[in-house]
C-alpha cells in the first residue's frame, strides 16, 4: 500500500524495479514503492508501481518484518499473539514458505560489494586489506598488495546461524564455496589428501591468481562435449591409495609397454624370442607416444 500527505492509504499491485536483481519480501516487510511509464500497452501515459527491496528497519540479515505498519487490521498490537497482522479480520496472517532463523552479518571490509541473502549464502567482492585491527573478524585471504580483487562466493557459511554480531567465511567449515583471488593467499583449507602429488605448493604460501571450488562433493558434467582438463605443468589426482602426478603416470606407462616389447626370457638354449602378441604391445606403445607433446 501506499500513502500520499493528507491521502487515505490505498493498496496497490508493484512489479519489481530490477529484475536482473531479484527480491522477495516478506509478508510484513516495507519496500520503496514508485510509479513509472509501463511498457505493457501503447499509452506512454500509462503508469505502472515498481518497488526497490526490501527496507532494513531492524538492521537484520534474516527478516525486517514490521508489525502493524501496514495494516492495523489487528485487535492489539501484541508481539507474542499478533507478530504481524492481517490485511482481514478473519483471516490468519501467513508466510507461505519461510521460516525465521537468526542470520548474523558477513563481516564487512571498507569497500566490499557483498550480496547476502536471508537464508545463510553470501556473495563478496572485496580486495586485499592491509589494516584490519579495526575489525572483529579477519579474512581468510591474505595479500600484500592492498586493492587486489579476491571474489568469494559461499552457499551456507559456517557461523552465519550464530548469536555473534559478525561472522566470516571459512573454507574448512563452509557447505559449498568458490573463490577467485589475484594476489592473496588462503591461510585455511584443509585438502581431503595430504599428498598431492610432487612439488606443489600449499594454499597457505600460493599468492598467484587461482580458482578453489571445494564443497563435500564435486560434480563435472559435459553433457554434450569433451571434458576438457588443461595444465601448464601437471594434474595431480589423490585419493585414499594413490597420489599421483598425471604426467609422471603416463611416462612410466610409455616406459612400461616399451620394455615388454622388448623382454626375453632366458631358457636352457638361450634367450627366448619376442612375445607372441608383441604386436598388441607395439600397438598400445604407438597409442601411446601419440598422446606425447
């Protein structure tokens, strides 16, 4: 509903103002309303209501709900019976799917972009940050160029539930994560194997730009294409029983095949001939030395 001075209130039907921006509000929470030219018919008098999201009157991540402001259609303004009221008498207020939960604020740095929804996910855009004695919580990145970019994108930040005031990512705790940095280094993450294969440098002392995706479970799905997995110098793949350089594995595998097609065995008359299927091996060795760059 809307309000104009010395107006009776009125109740009025608004569309988003930012699709590309999508917000919700609550049943409860008060948003900027404003009138503008709609395109949906011919007349450029035409006017349609757009409303901005939603006014954070209480300061809260989770719900700005505020009682009877905006229909006082409610016998006593209690918080206990009548949190929020009804736009009739006889019928119930109702959220159709949320419920409350108390969400505390990602911990801010002078300059971020951040995004956070109500529900516990956070996207940041920040940059490397030299003074952090004023804050509460420090950032799990670390640079030594102040104002390089760090991106941090974090479904279900560990904390976030808490009766803390602030609370910051962690990536040993966070659901799932994607970070992109520049210059910083991640001072926590601990991988699922602690062998990654030879001569790789740990997060903890990595400061070029890199990508880290880690969730319980990683899912690469190239539905109608290759799968395509490119690397300067090597991939490293670990598990329980193996930790294995990729480049290093096929270089033994080339050596392996190109001594069996060449292996004697020594009997009583001498040395025993090539084997019988020397031609199968030659021709996995061909395959294989074709993959050689």
């Amino acid at each position: 509903m809307r309000n104009a001075p010395n107006t009776l209130a009125a109740e009025v039907t608004a569309i988003p103002a930012n699709t590309n921006f999508l917000n919700v509000p609550l049943y409860g929470e008060q948003v900027i309303i404003f009138s503008a030219i709609s395109g949906l018919t011919e007349n450029s008098k035409t006017e349609q209501y757009y409303y901005l999201p939603a006014v954070s009157i209480h300061g809260q991540i989770n719900n700005n709900i505020m009682p009877f402001i905006h229909d006082t259609r409610v016998n006593t303004k209690n918080y206990g019976s009548a949190g929020i009221s009804s736009t009739k008498k006889v019928k119930e207020p109702e959220q159709l799917s949320f419920e409350t939960s108390n969400i505390v604020t990602i911990q801010p740095y002078q300059g971020d972009t951040i995004l956070q929804d109500r529900f516990g996910s956070v996207l940041r855009f920040s940059s490397t940050h030299r003074n952090l004695s004023p804050y509460s919580q420090k950032p799990i990145w670390q640079g030594n160029t102040a104002g390089d970019p760090f991106v941090a994108l974090t479904c279900g930040v560990d904390g976030v539930k808490n009766s803390g005031y602030f609370t910051i990512e962690n990536p040993d705790k966070d659901s799932s994560l994607i970070y992109l940095s520049t210059s910083q280094k991640i001072n926590n993450l601990k991988l699922a194997q602690r062998k990654i294969g030879l001569q790789t440098k740990p997060l903890t002392s990595y400061t070029s730009p890199q990508v880290i995706i880690s969730s319980n479970r990683l899912i690469f799905n190239a539905r109608e294409d290759e799968l395509v997995l490119v690397s300067k110098k090597d991939i490293k793949l670990a598990t329980p029983n193996w930790s294995v350089d990729v480049d290093n594995l096929i270089t033994q595998l080339e050596a392996l095949v190109t001594a069996i097609t060449k292996m004697t065995h020594p009997t009583g008359v001498g040395p025993s001939g090539p084997p019988i299927n020397i031609a199968d091996f030659a021709k996995i060795l061909t395959e294989i030395k074709r993959m050689k760059q």
